[in-house]
C-alpha cells in the first residue's frame, strides 16, 4: 500500500477527492481518520483524511505527542522539536511542521479560521515569505519551519495580547466604581473579571515558559532544524560511506551559513554505524524566540500590574467594609447604653404602678406627678450623657 507521502497531491478545489484514499485506507485498517488542512511551503492548501498511523508514518512523531492535538483534552502551551517535525500546541493553535508543510487539525474552529488565512497569506506572498536574520554580515533565509513558527508564535501572541488590553480597558473603570460604591452588581462584575485575568494570566504564563524552556536548552532548538536534517539526511543517502576523523570535520562553504565550523563534533556510535550528529547554530532560533519571550513577558507584566491593582482595590474594599463595621458596633454600644438607662427609668415607673396605696396618691395636684415623671426622664438622661462620656473616654467611642 503506498504510503500517504508517495500519493500524488489532488486539486485543493476537490478535498472529497483528496480525502477518499486515506479514508479508504483508514477504514481498511480499522484506524479512525479526521480532517486535516495541509499547507505546503508555497501556501497552496488541501484537505486530506488522515488516521492517526498514517500522521505518525508521514511525520514521524510518537503516539504520545498527537495526544497534545487532541481538542477535547487540555494541555498547556508546548512546542516540541521532532526527528522530522516540530509539534505546536499554542492555546488556540494546534499544528504539526514539517520541513515541507503545515497539518492543522482543528482548521474549522472560529479561532484558527484568521490564523489559517494569514497562514496562507504570508506563505504565498512573496513579500510576506522572507524572514531575515544578519549573522556575520550576511542575511540568511529563515527554513520553513521557522517561518510557519513565526506566523504561529505572533497569531497566538496578537491574541492574547488583544484579550489582555481588553480586560485592561474593562477592569481599570470597574474598580475605581467599586472604591466609590460598594454593591452586589459591582462585586459580581469584579469578580468576573478576575476570573478572566487568573486565565488570561496562565494562558500567557504557559507560553511564556515554554519559551523560556526552549531558549534554556540548545539541544531542544537543534532537534527543531528539520530542513537541515532533511538536507544532512540526502547528502547521507547519496554518499556511499562517509569517512570522518575522531575530533573535527569541515564542511563545504556553502553549508556555513547555518552551522558552524566549531559547533560541528564527531558523534558516531559504534555499534550502530550511524553517521555523526550534526549540532546547528542556534541563534537565529534563539533570537526568533527571544523575540517573542520578551513579547510575552512583557504582556505578562501588564497583567500583574492590573492585579496588583485588583488585590489593591481589595484591601481598600476591606478597609472600607472594616469601617462601617466600626460604625455599626458604635451604634450597637451608644444602642445598649441607651437600654440600659431606660431599663433604669422603667424600674422606677414600675415602682409606681404597683396597686398599692400611698400618700402621694391623695395630693390633689398632679403637680408631684409631674415633677417625679420629669426628674426620672432627667435623670435617665443624665447618665446616658455619663455613659457616653465614659465610652469616649476609654476608647469604646470615638
């Protein structure tokens, strides 16, 4: 059966007939297949069925990084570098690079849709396809695979970006009406959008270290120069035996402008006979995703700033709450004294209204009545304004 790399390319107006075979070939070998948009290096696009054997012969990659493509599991952000293919799992964007095209699984989710456009866009326009790097004087052309990286890395940062400043314009005018009026309606809404900055903050968090991860570690970079190993791989068919000293070897002019003459060494295993590992010059991989690490780090900053401005907001909320509580426990002191002094007066009324009979039932005024009644309402008064006045003063009131 003929492998899904030796099928002639169909007409990208056709996908139904693009994708019979490989569906054909899925069924036969009980293999579930799904839709793939495969991009070539020159931007022309084609819909292909693909099973999950048939990505793995024709990438290369293990079973265990096609897990990372899977849209019904959640995975942070990972980028890894491949025998023969570079693995992207960047929030929304899922992909599989090789030397030659782009495979985008979920090519008809709404937020791929403008990554996969731009995508085609820049890889079939020749102004939007060169990506230059200086290095000694000379520019050199980005491969492919750093290309579509490239593309990959500014769409998923662009997003982010753009929902950070979105929450930024949202949350800022939310807090300040929140110092000013505390509410049931305000505290919902800033709860919601500390919500989305805890996601927004993991999401660019996620990139960012993954990058940081990448620029750690140059043998990680190395394994992602897959037009180099392509071309390194033809060069070792077509020689019949390569002969290598055990320190050094050199190469031909034109291969120094992506490797190195130093960083070339003689790994050869004995027992194998492979041939030696070639170690790449790095830099223009590193410089391509300092760029972005600095990007992302930077929105990361902004999103700690805003919250640091939300916990900053809170303690003020606190402060404020904790206040009218004060309020309320000075009210509830001034309320029990008041208690305590009528309580005091009601003693004196219940004296008097016992049914028993005294002289002063037989005054033919009611003048004592009246002076006894206001004397007691005096008196009350009297040690209401004390009690108050000892509150003050031993720090119960202010």
């Amino acid at each position: 059966m003929r492998s899904p790399e030796d099928a002639p390319e169909e007409s990208p107006h056709n996908p139904l007939a693009a994708a019979t075979p490989q569906r054909s070939a899925g069924r036969r070998k009980g293999t579930p297949s799904q839709p793939w948009l495969v991009v070539s290096d020159s931007g022309k696009e084609r819909f292909d069925e693909l099973g999950k054997h048939s990505i793995m012969r024709r990438t290369g990659i293990p079973a265990r990084d096609l897990r990372l493509l899977d849209p019904l599991l959640s995975y942070p952000s990972t980028i890894l570098g491949r025998e023969r293919a570079i693995v992207l799992n960047l929030e929304h964007i899922k992909a599989i690079i090789t030397a030659t095209e782009v495979l985008i699984p979920n090519f008809n989710a709404p937020t791929v849709a403008p990554f996969v456009h731009d995508l085609q866009s820049r890889l079939s326009s020749p102004s939007g396809a060169p990506h230059l790097v200086a290095e000694s004087r000379n520019q050199i052309l980005l491969p492919f695979e750093f290309r579509v990286l490239e593309i990959c890395l500014e769409s998923s940062y662009r997003r982010l970006e753009a929902e950070a400043l979105t929450l930024e314009q949202e949350a800022y005018p939310a807090l300040d009406e929140m110092t000013s009026k505390i509410s049931t309606l305000n505290l919902e809404h800033v709860r919601s959008i500390k919500s989305r900055l805890v996601a927004v903050s993991w999401h660019v968090q996620t990139v960012r270290d993954e990058l940081e991860h990448l620029l750690d570690d140059d043998n990680d970079m190395a394994e992602m120069y897959l037009t180099k190993k392509l071309a390194h791989q033809h060069n070792g068919e077509s020689s019949s035996r390569v002969k290598v000293d055990n320190d050094a070897f050199q190469l031909e002019e034109d291969s120094i402008s992506y490797f190195r003459h130093e960083d070339f060494k003689d790994q050869i295993e004995s027992s194998h006979g492979n041939l030696p590992t070639l170690k790449p010059n790095v830099q223009e991989l590193e410089m391509l995703l300092e760029t972005y690490f600095e990007q992302m780090d930077g929105t990361l900053n902004k999103l700690s700033r805003l919250r640091d401005y939300v916990d900053i907001t809170e303690d003020c909320v606190k402060i404020m709450q904790d206040e009218k509580q004060n309020q309320l426990l000075e009210v509830g002191v001034m309320l029990s004294i008041g208690t305590v002094v009528v309580t005091a007066g009601v003693v004196v009324v219940g004296i008097f209204g016992q049914n028993i009979h005294i002289k002063l039932y037989d005054v033919p005024t009611y003048a004592q009545f009246w002076e006894t009644t206001f004397g007691t309402i005096g008196v009350c008064l009297i040690l209401y304004i004390l009690a108050i006045g000892l509150a003050k003063r031993s720090g119960l009131l202010r």
